[in-house]
C-alpha cells in the first residue's frame, strides 16, 4: 500500500508503470472511483473487487508491457484488444481477510 494526499496523486502512482494488465480501487464512493477508473491506464479495472480467481470468458489485455495480444487471440490481435477495458463494479468494498 502506498499513501496519497490527493486522487491526482494516486492516479499518477498507479499510472507510473511500464506495465496495465489489472487495477483496483476501493471506495465507498462509486462515482468517485469512476471518475478514478476513466484516468488510469489498464486493461482491466475493478472497483471494489479485485482479479483473483476472475473466469476469463472476455477478450481481455493490458496495456504497456502488459499487452500481449489477450488470451483468446495472438499477435494479429495486440492492436484490436488492447484497448479493451474489463470493469467490476461492487457498491461497496467486501471485507477481505488479512
């Protein structure tokens, strides 16, 4: 975990990466982790839930390094999928173990 003092700042933390596959934001403001979610640069995005045990069934990338071209496709794919963005959405965060 890394502290921040602004949602500019959390956004260029998580921006500052050569790599986009998967993202999260926990909030218990749904409209203010969207307006989060349309500034950060992934493939997938999950907003009050996380990617662990995910069933891939949806053309899926990342971006930066973490493109590779989704799992269903190959590298005639990396340019058409990797704008793709996968997006959870929970109202509110579960209560995750520690």
């Amino acid at each position: 975990m890394v502290p921040f003092d602004s949602d500019d700042e959390a956004i260029a933390l998580a921006n500052r990466t050569e790599y986009g596959l998967s993202m999260g934001v926990v909030t218990a403001n749904v409209g203010r982790g969207l307006r989060i979610a349309e500034r950060l640069r992934t493939g997938l995005l999950h907003i009050n839930d996380q990617t662990v045990s995910d069933d891939v069934v949806n053309p899926f990338g990342g971006v930066g390094a973490s493109g590779n071209g989704t799992s269903i496709g190959g590298p005639a794919n990396w340019e058409e999928f990797t704008q793709w963005q996968w997006m959870t959405i929970k109202g509110e965060a579960p209560l995750y173990s520690l």
